[in-house]
C-alpha cells in the first residue's frame, strides 16, 4: 500500500483530507454537504457514543428520542434561536412525488404540506414544546434526558467531520426547577465532556464560557471545552449552555413549586457531535497516517506474520492465536492478519496508515528465540519483548501510550498559549506562531467583531481558571480584569 | 395510581393506544406522525438495539452511516422501488429560512434546492450509488454493513410504533460477488431476526416468503417473519430481500470476477424497526398494563417496601440493599422504589402498568421471618420465599417467565392457525376467529387482490416449512401446491 499522503507541513488541509478519505474514515456523498462514515470511522464513533453515554447514565440521564422535524411556527418562537439558525435549514415542503408527463419523477404540487417543517438543526424547541406536557409540578423536575441524533445545518463550506450540512450528535435537554440547580447541570456536563475528551480521546481542552458573540443561540451562558490543533488552529470540541428560562417562556412551560405557585422552567442542553472524530484526527495523527489513542481504538493490537511457506505459517499462526485468546481475556482488542495476499510491508503500512496503536510482528527467529517484535504507532519505535512478559508488556504500553498522547498534545498546546500585551504582538503571534493568544479584552462584542474582521480570530473562552489581573485591552486600551484566549479556530 | 386503561375485550386498538401512552412509551408529537418515543420506551429500545447489533456483529456485519437525504434523480432509477415510494415522500425543496416584510418566518424563495432532496424512506438508492466507489474487484466483496438511522414514509394514518411518519430502524445492505452468496445472507438475516424475537421478545414467528404483492419495492423475493397479536391480527416483525442486481444495474456496480470478467453485484438489505415495540406490548400485555419479557426489561426486579415508620423503613431497607447487591452481582436490573411520597399499593400499579417482571414486597413480618414476597407480572401470582432461597429462585424465575411468555403466545398462535377449503370457511374463520388462515392459492396477485377487496385479508406469508400438499385455490378453484397463510395484519 502506498500512502501517497500529502505531508503536514506542506498542507496541513490537504493533508486532512486525504487522511480521512485514505483511512477508510469518511468520504463525500453524491448529496452536497453529506458525508459517508465508513465502518472503520464509525467503529471509532461507536466506541465514543459509547463511553459518552455510559457517563451520561453515569450522571442520571436518560436517552429519549425526538422529532426530526420541527413546525416552522415552533422555530419562530425563540427570537434569538430563530436567527442563530434560520439562514441554515433544510425545509420540507411536499409529501410526495409523482410520475409527470414526460414521464419523469417531480414533486407532486398538489401535496404541499399546511405548514413548512424544517429538519432540526438542533431540538430545543421541539422538545420544550413536549416538555409542556410533562411537567406540572416540582415533583416532575428535573428532567434528565438526552437524545443521539442526526441534524441538518445547510453550511455552505463542508469539510469531512469539521463541517458537514448533516451530522451525528448527542443533545441533552434537561429542565430544572430552580436557576442553581440548571447552572449546576450545565457546569456537569461541561466537565464530563473535558473528562471524556482528556481520558479517552488524549485531547486537552480548556473549560471555559464564551463570549456574548459566540454563544449558542438562545443561550444565557455557554460553556465550552477548546482544544487545539496540530496547526495552531483551535476546535470547539464541547459546548453545554445554560438556557435560563428562555425556551420555557417561549414555549409556556411552568410547574407549581413547593408553595403552589407556578414558575418557569429552567433549562440547560449540551451537545457533542461527529467534529469530534475531526478533532482527533488533527491533534494526534502524523504524515504516515492516524494515530490512534488506545481508549478509541477499535483494533488495539495487530499481530502480523512473517515467514516463508505454509509450515512457518502454521507455527507463527499457533502462537499468535495463542496470544490473542491471552490479550483477548484481558479485554484487548487484537486482530490477525494471516492474509496470504498481502506482503508485511504492506500490511505495516496499511495499520500504520489507520492509526493501530500496536503492532506484533512474529518471525522464524521470533519463534526460535520465544521473542515478539512490538512497534508502537505513536512513536514509530520497536522493540523485542520475551515471550513471557508480552501480555503484561502489551497491557502497560496501551496505558503508557494513552498518557503518552495525552502528554505530548498537552505540551504542544501549553507552548501554544501566548500571553500578549500589544495589538501589534497579537497579529505577529497569530501570523507567525498560531496558537492561543492570551489577551486583555474590553468584554465589549464591538471589540472583538473588530478583532476578527482584521485577524479572524475570535474569543475561543473565557477561561474558568483565569487569574484576575487588572490590565488594559489588547485592542481599546479599555480596562480590563482578566485575560481571554483568542484563536483562529476550525 | 390509576390505570383506568380499557380492557382488551372492550376495544383492543383502544386498549393498545391508552397503554403505549400510560406506560410513559411514546406519545404523539406536535409534528403529524411523528411520535416522541420517551425514555421508558427507549430504554426498552435500546436493549433491543444492543441484543441485534451483537447479533449482527457476530455474523460478520459493520455499521456505517449513510446521507439522510436522497437526491430525486437516484431514487428515480430503480423504477419498481420509486413506484413503492413516492406517493409518502417528505421532499426538502428549500435550504433557508428568512424574516418576512411582516416580521414573520417564512421560507426564502431565493433559496431554492436544484435538485429536491427525499428525506430517505430507505437507502438503498443512495447506499448502491456508494457501493459503486468501493467495489472494483471480487476481493472488494462482500461488503457488509448494517445502518442505524431514522427513515420517513409519509403516512397517512399513523399509530405509535406502528405506523408512524418518522420511525428508528436498522437498514442492513450488503453486497455479494455471486446469487447463492446473496439469498444466503438474506436467510441468514431473517434467521437471526426470528432467533431475537423468539428468545428476547418471547414472540413466536413464521418464516416465509412473501407473494409479489407484498413484496418490497425493489426486491426478487423477500423473506420474513411474521407475528400474531392478541386479538388475531399478524404483524409482520422483519423482512430481509434478496435484491439480484437490480440496485446494481440501476447504480451501474460491477466487479472484475476472479477470471478478470465485469459482473454486476448481488444485493441483499434487511431491516427492523421501533414498529417491534407495537409487537411487543400487543403479544404480552394485559388489562392490567405492559407484560415485559425478562431478557428486554430495563428494569427486571422491583423492591417495594412495607412499614410503618421510620424505624421499619431503615431495617427493610437494610435488607433490600443487601438483597439487591446479591442481585445485580447475578447481572440482574433491579431498583428498589422507597419513596415516600407513593403507598406500596400505588406503587404496585404503577410497575404491573409497566410490566416489571418480578416485584419484591418487605414487610415488618417478612424481616421477622426471614422472608420475602416475590409476584410474577406474566401470571399475577405471588409466593413466599425464604431469604436462604431468594437470589436463585429470582434468577431461576426469570428464565422462566421468559420461556413461559414464549410458550403462552406459542399456544395462542397455534390455536389461531386455522386450515380452509372453501371460501365461504375462510371468511367465516377471519371474520369469528380471526388469525391466520392456511388455504390454497392458485398463485396469482389478481386472486390475492380479489381477496384481499373482499375479506381485508393478505397473504402473511408462504411458509418456508409448508408441505407439499396438492389442493385447489380457495377462490378460483385452480390447482395449488401447498397452503399459503392469510391474515388482517397490522
């Protein structure tokens, strides 16, 4: 197998790309805009939903299944919302097709739908609107519950992952009997998210909230975990917002509290979504292709044989499927490629190219010597490991390796976060170095509108561990109480 | 709580509708036809998910993930399966919203699609127009994947699960070098359907083929199974069809064979949907509410205490927390319900309404005697179980209920399988016993139509274990081979 990959530092976005396509991640369909998972990218989908929804259930939540489509009068009930996602949304019109007289397929024009429906782009309003029906009283609160969808935003610049008019999420909804209670969820969910993205996908993120600017629309506060890519570029990778009472008085949403009286809901919803798998293809991965963190991984160790003629087959192949069913009954996830159709070379090439954290390699003077040959991909190092200590060796180098990422994303993203004190420092940063740059902000969104039109970076968060430190803006020289992390982001 | 749920004998269809909603399943949503299906409902959803997807992995199948949206022009290329499917179509035509010179949301009339997107009604046109990319050689095949998605059918008269706008299927679409390979898999998929419904819904089926009339839009045949309802209507519960290379031809997929010869590819595709949940709260339940079959219950053991005080309160709780300890090490779901804002008496209701299959009960006199109360949901019955016994004979009991469902719908189902030989029998037997009806037919779809006009009725199936049997049609008189079952089906 021949990569053929563009390299890193030549274009990282080509780069991109071609990964994603080559290692059977995802492809463009014939539908503009919507992409195909393979199974391979979806196996590592599968692996995240998993763990997600594990953490979920973990924290009391509940999964529930909504309506695709949303009456255009309910999108227009939330002013805010309604403009956040207006100008992006595919809207169903007719009901069915026919056969014209020419013979050809064509929308019936008699079956035009009363109302409009657009296909959700995301669900609070279709979900508030039947949360009404659930909730009378403080007795029924709180309502835990999430939702793994798909949704349509009809973006006009698609990327594989990044950027697609249709993806794949989870969305959590939850209603709250008090302020507290829902700022409280909204924080949670924030912090299940950076845990979920540090521990299983090796990506440091920061927690922090956004923004009036780039806040969710509807949102009165949004939190956000951001990581940062090979490129300097930065990537939302979470956000869980605090809705306040916003979508229960749009949608009339009351319960009668301990003394009877009725108040407004409180509401929170979270989401993450397909982007992530984009995320873990640029923080991690290299110009021979992904990398793989062990957590995500859906073959975790690949055995390769190497020998010449059916008998040295037949003795390297007894090893190995004794060390399978040995890795195996430690939950490893490990794989045999015997194919007699494909040379090693090939075969290392290919489960490099795909990001498999570990490979054996098994040859006549392994067997002779009771030795195996492990590469790991991360570091493209090898070494010969006894026979006795390879499943203890094995089960601590997918720990160490998980670590490892996790290590060598954080010290790239710690050399990447700037402080600067000068409008002329922070244009010379973002050009030369990427990056976050760590700023003074007047906190005004004229200011940071300004900042993006002649830089294209946005405030990526507010960081929730901000020292305060009196100063002036970047930009105004307006005072200022704390630095904000600026970025071009994905 | 109280149930006020009409009785099955009384108006089944309303029995059916009252229960969905009151054991929190599904309701219907704002958007016509579409229903939430609430977390109650999904939780039993996704036990079944994750029983068929193991299933479906263990015969060798993938998950991948396909556009939502189908351009018209793909699905116009395989005449028969655009015949079948778009008279219940939703077509997306715009991709914007905009705020009108009266300050209301209406769609942008510059924002016109070129070409309409259907939301998929299923995705064998946009999966084979895929397939073409992936497949160049025998070595390319098979290819076998299984999708997890939404679909929309715009269908006019809707009932929860049954028949809904919007429903949660799996779509399986694989991909074959030779004819043999490919029926092979198809009767390979609805074998495993009939082992899951059989032994996690306790739901008896026949296999069969389907006649031309009911066949799928698309299909050479299609195999399936079929299930009977408590008031005698058969539901069909899964089909998987043989496709030939008709989606091949229409998509243009070929393969160099081994002799370096262009083929077209064998199809198959299969599915089942949340349309199971009707078949399992109409098989089991009763007028009391759900009957859950152990193996799909999220919850399988209640334990609901009975005091007087705090201080019995905390020493039955005591015991209940050991017990359920005991329990859960056994991988048994168990909760234990001691809220106080709820009598034991109405919390009784509330899980026979849900179907719980097995309700511990703790009073003072059983913790005097070592004790506990153990009620099966299927029978109603109760037993007194001494502590030294009580974690075998929940887990023994489980496995019982769930083989004594099967056996009970069995019973029933062979009861209502009623030969005929003359027609003036079969709408006698449809119209006293209902059922399925084995009669000969003389082959034709004409006939099966004429029949179907008159009695409502359908052929079911052509059972794949019919005899031999030399006989003439019910209707027309004309020689037939063997019996074919008819049914009013859901």
């Amino acid at each position: 197998m021949s990569k053929n990959l563009t390299k890193r530092a030549e274009d990282y976005s080509k780069w991109y790309n071609e990964l994603v396509v080559k290692a059977d991640l995802a492809e463009n369909s014939g539908v503009r805009g919507c992409m195909v998972i393979k199974p391979y990218g979806y196996a590592i989908w599968e692996k995240m939903q998993a763990e997600l929804d594990r953490m979920f259930k973990e924290t009391g939540h509940q999964n529930a299944y909504f309506p695709l489509f949303i009456p255009k009068s309910y999108f227009s009930k939330e002013a805010s919302h309604v403009d956040g996602f207006a100008k992006e949304c595919a809207v169903v019109t007719h009901y069915r097709l026919k056969t014209g007289e020419d013979g050809k397929i064509e929308v019936d024009p008699d079956a035009k739908l009363e109302e409009e429906l657009i296909v959700r782009p995301t669900s609070e309003t279709i979900i508030w609107d039947t949360y009404r029906g659930w909730i009378q009283s403080y007795r029924d609160l709180p309502i835990l519950v999430n939702q793994w969808a798909n949704v349509v935003r009809w973006e006009m610049r698609t990327r594989l992952f990044l950027r697609t008019a249709e993806f794949l999420w989870q969305e959590g909804h939850t209603a709250h009997a008090t302020q507290t209670e829902a700022i409280a969820e909204a924080e949670q969910m924030m912090n299940v998210y950076a845990d979920f993205a540090e521990n299983f996908m090796a990506i440091p993120v920061i927690k922090g909230v956004k923004s009036a600017n780039e806040r969710f629309a509807g949102a009165i506060e949004t939190y956000c975990i951001e990581a940062l890519m090979q490129d300097g570029k930065a990537l939302q990778a979470g956000t869980s917002h605090f809705l306040g009472q916003n979508f229960a008085k749009a949608f009339d949403v009351k319960f009668a509290n301990q003394e009877g009286k009725q108040e407004y809901v409180w509401a929170t919803s979270w989401g993450v979504s397909t982007r992530l798998m984009g995320a873990l293809v640029m923080t991690h991965s290299d110009d021979n292709g992904l990398v793989l963190p062990p957590n995500l991984a859906p073959i975790q160790v690949i055995i390769v044989p190497i020998y010449k003629g059916d008998e040295q087959l037949a003795a390297i192949s007894e090893e190995a499927k004794q060390l399978m069913a040995r890795l195996r009954k430690l939950g490893i996830s490990v794989k045999y490629d015997d194919r007699t159709t494909h040379k090693p070379g090939w075969k290392f090439n290919e489960y490099e190219l795909k990001g498999v954290p570990v490979r054996i390699a098994i040859g006549p003077n392994d067997l002779a010597n009771g030795t195996f040959e492990v590469a790991r991909r991360d570091t493209l190092t090898k070494e010969t490991i006894l026979s006795a200590d390879i499943v203890s060796h094995i089960s601590d180098l997918l720990e160490e390796m998980q670590k490892d990422m996790f290590t060598k994303a954080l010290a790239y993203r710690e050399e990447h976060i700037t402080e600067v004190n000068s409008f002329e420092e922070f244009k010379e940063v973002l050009e030369n170095k990427a990056g976050f740059v760590s700023a003074h902000w007047d906190g005004t969104p004229e200011t940071e509108e300004k900042i993006k039109d002649l830089t294209k970076a946005t405030i990526r968060c507010i960081p929730l561990d901000r020292k305060e430190e009196a100063g002036s803006c970047v930009f105004t020289g307006a005072p200022s109480k704390g630095r904000v992390l600026f970025a071009r982001a994905y």
